[in-house]
C-alpha cells in the first residue's frame, strides 16, 4: 500500500470508535454538533468582522482578540467536519497521513492559541502596569511579530512529536478509541515499545503548558501589585474587568488541555478523554466569543449598535 511505503507500517488506515453504538442517537448528535459548529464559525467571525470594522476597536488588545477568534474557527475546523461526517456512516475510517496531518495542525493551532493568551497576558500587564507607554510599547508592528511568532512555536512544537509518530510500527489493531486522531491514541497502538514516545509527549506539553502559564501567572501577579494600590474600589473594578474575560478563557482552556495531556497514564480513561475533548475542541471555541461579548463593553456597545442586539450594560 503507499502509506506503508510511507511509514514502514502494516496498517494503512484507522477506525475511530468514539461514536460507536449511537443508535437512533447518531442523528440527534450530528444536528447538536452541527449547530455547534455554526455558532462557532458565526460568533468568531462576528467578533472578527466588528472589531475589523470599527475604528475604535483597533487596539492591540482587540488585534488580539480578533486573532484568537479567527484561531477558533481554525481550531475547530479541523476535527469538528470529519466527525460530522464520521456520525452520518457507519464505516468511520481515516488514513493514516491523514490521521498524522490532523494531529499536527490540531497541536499547531492549539499552541499557537496557547501563546497568544500568554501575550494577551503580557498586552494587559503593559496597559495597567504602564499605561503612559503602552502605546509606543505595544506598536502595530510588536502585535504582528507576536503573533507570527506565536503561530512560527505553534507549528515548531509538534514536529518531533509527528516525525516519532511517522516512523513508529503499527500492526494492528487500527481501532482508536476516540472522536478525532490524537496523540495519545494513536501512539497506544503502536506495536512496539511506546516509553520514548510516552515521555517526549508528556515532557513537551508539560514544559509548554506549565512556561505558558508561569508567563501568564508572573503578568497577573504583577497586575494583582497596581490594582491593590488604586485608592478606589471603582478604579480598582474597571482595572480588574479587562482582565476578567481573559482570565476566564486561560481558566478553561488550561484547564482542559492541562487534565488531557499532562499525565502519564493513558489507559482506561477513554471516556473521560472524550468529554474533555469535546469540550476543549468544540465548547471553548463557543464560548470564547461569548465570553469577550458579553464581558467586554465595548464589544457589546458595537454589537447592540450594529446588529441591534440588546446586550445588558451591567452583565
């Protein structure tokens, strides 16, 4: 077969069991799942398309925010189509280049989202800690190397991982217990020796999560040291309110990929897998522009002048 040309193993193609034995249930997920995903790519855009389009909005934080937004849809789209498509047949196979490129631009996009939030971090620290110089700071030109160079570790980061996984031996079975490709699955089928793979997974998404939320942590410490010392309880809410959305997305976020990915055992712990999964791949990318919409006046004033929405000024 050419993908055993490819990577030197006797199975070509993986059966991804997440969603057997639906029933009549099947159909009801896809619709669920369906929606979902427009509400997604509907949200985000709109949170895109209105900071685009609003002269106001065009601040390194709202830069940020827009970024993230279209980093979600790109999030989701990679896994949220085929498991569509996998609940609508009964044969829900993928090869195994495929499988290989999903996991690789999954990881990409989620590291790369991972240090955007840690700069966004960073943009809060500079704009509460050092307001007078936030500006000549955070220049257009630093918001788009930032995010390059978030996007340029977002992509590095994987490719150890996915060069050990090509050249593993997979002999069978070719079932992964699972809704999408990933990691951990995948290499548990190997039919070798898998300790190598085990640590190396472990040890990067460990090293990165923990430095991203240490960066995130030492931004908010130093916040938490200027927002004591405002005088007023008013000043003091308003610093506090820019930082609340996105310590509430970093909570999430972290929260979920850190329980998926920063330990060691993997067996046994399918089913749990899965919720998570569902929830970092398909809710978090929901929730985050609610969450920026809602929390975030500005945002909602656009929203309620723009498409008329009446979003309640005291949420």
């Amino acid at each position: 077969m050419q993908d055993e040309a490819i990577n030197g193993t006797s199975v070509s193609e993986f059966e991804l069991d997440g969603f057997l034995n639906l029933g009549d249930y099947g159909i009801l997920l896809f619709a669920i799942f369906l929606v979902i995903y427009l509400l997604i790519l509907s949200a985000n855009a709109l949170i895109f398309s209105l900071i685009s389009a609003t002269p106001r909005l065009h601040i390194p934080m709202y830069f940020f925010i827009a970024v993230l937004a279209t980093l979600e849809v790109f999030y989701t789209t990679i896994t949220m189509p085929r498991v569509l498509v996998d609940l609508l047949r009964s044969k829900k196979s993928i090869s195994f280049r495929s499988c290989l490129l999903q996991i690789y631009f999954f990881h990409s996009v989620g590291i790369s989202e991972a240090c955007l939030l840690a700069v966004m971090a960073y943009d809060r620290y500079l704009a509460i800690c050092a307001p007078l110089n936030y500006m000549t700071k955070m220049t257009p030109q630093l918001c788009i190397q930032l995010v390059l160079g978030c996007c340029a570790c977002g992509f590095a980061c994987p490719l150890p991982e996915i060069v050990l996984t090509s050249k593993l031996p997979f002999c069978g079975p070719s079932h992964i217990d699972h809704i999408f490709c990933d990691f951990p699955q995948v290499i548990s089928l190997a039919c070798t020796d898998i300790s190598t793979s085990i640590m190396l997974d472990f040890a990067l998404h460990t090293i990165a999560i923990l430095a991203l939320i240490f960066l995130i942590l030492l931004s908010y410490m130093k916040i938490l040291k200027v927002i004591v010392k405002i005088n007023s309880s008013e000043g003091r809410q308003k610093a506090f309110s820019t930082c609340a959305s996105h310590l509430i997305v970093v909570l999430t976020f972290f929260g979920t990929t850190g329980f998926m990915y920063m330990h060691l055992t993997w067996m046994g712990s399918g089913r749990y897998d899965k919720i998570v999964a569902v929830i970092y791949a398909f809710f978090i990318p929901l929730f985050n522009p609610i969450i920026y919409s809602l929390r975030n006046k500005e945002i909602r004033d656009v929203i309620r002048k723009t498409v008329g929405f009446p979003c309640a000024s005291n949420i």
